[in-house]
C-alpha cells in the first residue's frame, strides 16, 4: 500500500478528517486513536514491571515487556 492509499485510508475512518500527532506525525483518522496515541509521548508512565525498572504508559505495554523480556520468571497476578 502507497503512503498516499493508506492516507486516503485513514481519512476514510473519520469521515475524511484527519488528527496528525504533533510529536511524531503519525496521522490517524479517528480522533480516540490519536487521543490514546498522545498518551505514549507523555513523560508520565503510571505502569512498572514488577522485576525491573522499565516503566510504561500503558498497562498492556508493561504485560508484553514482561512476556518479552522475563520468560524465567512466573507471571505477575
């Protein structure tokens, strides 16, 4: 897929507009993913793996670290 096909893509999620991350440029087409984009760019990370110091935005991102980085070990509850 062409850069200008996937484009014309993502406008057609949002009704031929578009939300272009101020940050990193990525371009959404429906306002909730780009909301939930702007997210990963904050300084803040609410979530820390429980054996390491990686901290993350989201919940989900620290359960694939864990997945991906500390197979040895049991998984958290």
């Amino acid at each position: 897929m062409s850069e200008a096909e996937r484009l014309a893509w993502v406008r057609s999620l949002g009704g031929g507009q578009t939300w272009t991350c101020p940050v990193c440029h990525k371009v959404f087409g429906m306002r909730y993913y780009y909301e939930r984009h702007l997210k990963c760019h904050q300084a803040q990370k609410d979530h820390q793996c429980p054996y390491c110091s990686f901290r993350a935005s989201y919940k989900w991102n620290v359960k694939s670290h864990v997945r991906n980085k500390h197979r040895d070990k049991p998984p958290p509850p």
